[in-house]
C-alpha cells in the first residue's frame, strides 16, 4: 500500500493512493500516519479503498509519515559517491543526525538559507520504521519496517565541510529534508536492494544509479543502528545517496534560486522543487 498525507503544512490529513492512483481520505480511520498507526499500517489492507472517500483536485502533499522522532542518514555509503569526494569507503557505517525541522513535503521548495554558497542535492532510499527496534538482528529487521520512501537529502556544502564540527549544521536547514510523495509497504516492493534512483537538475540528469551499489544494506542498516540506540515507529533512515551530487562536479555545480530539482525511485514515487532564497527578513 502506499500511503500518504495531505494538505496544508501542520495541518495534514493522512491518506492513501488507490489502485487508479487516487487520493483516498483515511480521517476517518486514524488521525496521522504517525506513532503506533505507522506500527499497524496492516490492519489496512484489510479495508476496500473504494469505500474511502475520494480527495478532490491536486492537494499538496506534505510528508509521508508524521511525529518523527529522529531523523538518521547515512553518509559515504555507494562506493562511487565517496571517490567523487576523494574519500575512502568507511569501514563502518557512518551516522550523522538531520533536524526533525527540515523535513517537508516531497514537492515543496528548497529554501536557500542565508548565507548559502553551495547548496547541494542528494537522492535517497529512505526507511521508515514501524516497530520499536532495539539490538535486532539483521535477519529479523526487515519486520521492523514499515516502508520505504523518496528522500532528498539537501546539503549545504559550505556550511557542512567548511565551518568546522559535525556534518548535521548543513543538513539541517528548513525544508532540507522532502520526504515522500509516498509510504510504501514492503510487500510491494520485491527488493529493496534493485530499485533505480536518479535525479534531474533542470532536465539534466545528474544522478543515476540503483541501491544494488549501496555499500551497507537495508537490512544491515536497521540492525547495525539498533545497537546504539532504540529505533521508535515513524523514525527514518536515509541511505545515502549515490555519485553525480554537485561538489563532486568539475568544477564543483550548486543550486540558485530558480532551479527545479526533480527525483524518483522505482516505485517509491517521484519529487519535484523549486529552488527559492530565504528572505533576509524571515
């Protein structure tokens, strides 16, 4: 199944997509896709969509799961993304946290901050958690996922590689992390570790890979977390994104207002921004 939810920021409504890729209201049935709904997204399947009401028009649609607790990415984690940047494939996953306050809708605009000089892209595979998950072993995680979703981990390179400290300053501006369009159950997606993922600035694709290059997989990531801390339902995982991001460019290629960034990966949906600057007196 692949749920969603809609309508205006703060104020969304959970839903889902039919089978003629309609939006069907699930008000009626749970308050969000958040917390413990998130951790019973079975009970429904058990429900004909075609009683739903029917949403009318082109909503926004905001992110796909709601109340997230903790937003984890993984970096350096396709072999050839770490050689664009000269860098060695690390020996362990690398972890660095995102603010729960950039998460946004999968087509909302990209806010350059200020002071922005090399804001970037990155496609990625991104998991949602659907059960509390502490040292779990890899063969029983995929149990603990609730799905799979479409995540652009935008970057500000000057503000991640320049300033000194941790990586998570230049992740962490607002709307620096759409989420969505789409929370799509596992049963539909056959293997999570063959699906394309690509990525267009402006028409020209930039980004093309599958997560069959992915270094350390799904299942190896949600256990390998789970034994430094506890996974609660609705957090995420973004997996990394592959080579083609614009400070692996010569010369080096960053977003200016103006720009559409647009993104997929099979199955999970598409996203699509507009580049837009903050205003100074935001």
């Amino acid at each position: 199944m692949k749920f969603l939810r809609y309508g205006p920021r703060g104020a969304e409504k959970p839903g889902l997509l039919d089978e003629n890729g309609r939006i069907r209201d699930l008000s009626g049935l749970c308050s969000d896709i958040a917390g413990e709904v998130v951790a019973d997204l079975a009970r429904f399947a058990r429900i004909d969509t075609s009683t739903l009401p029917l949403v009318d028009g082109n909503p926004r649609l905001g992110a796909c799961v709601g109340e997230t607790g903790k937003f984890l990415c993984i970096g350096l984690n396709y072999a050839d993304h770490a050689a664009e940047g000269n860098l060695q494939v690390p020996p362990e996953p690398v972890l660095f946290m995102k603010a729960t306050s950039a998460i946004c809708g999968p087509n909302d605009p990209i806010l350059l901050p200020r002071g922005s000089q090399k804001t970037d892209w990155e496609v990625e595979l991104g998991i949602v958690i659907g059960r509390r998950t502490k040292y779990v072993a890899q063969e029983e995680s995929m149990a603990h996922v609730a799905g799979f979703c479409v995540i652009n981990d935008v970057s500000e390179r000057s503000f991640q590689l320049e300033r000194s400290g941790q990586w998570t300053k230049g992740k962490s501006c607002d709307n620096f992390g759409p989420t969505g369009p789409w929370l799509v159950t596992p049963d539909e997606i056959a293997d999570p570790q063959a699906l394309s993922l690509w990525l267009d600035v402006n028409g020209d694709r930039v980004q093309n890979s599958s997560t069959r290059q992915m270094v350390y997989g799904v299942t190896m990531l949600v256990s390998y977390l789970s034994q430094f801390m506890t996974l609660e339902p609705g957090d995420i995982i973004s997996t990394g994104t592959p080579s083609g991001v614009g400070v692996g460019m010569r010369p080096p290629r960053f977003l200016k207002a103006g720009d559409r960034v647009t993104l997929g990966i099979d199955g999970l949906g598409q996203q699509s921004q507009i580049v837009v600057s903050e205003r100074s007196d935001a």
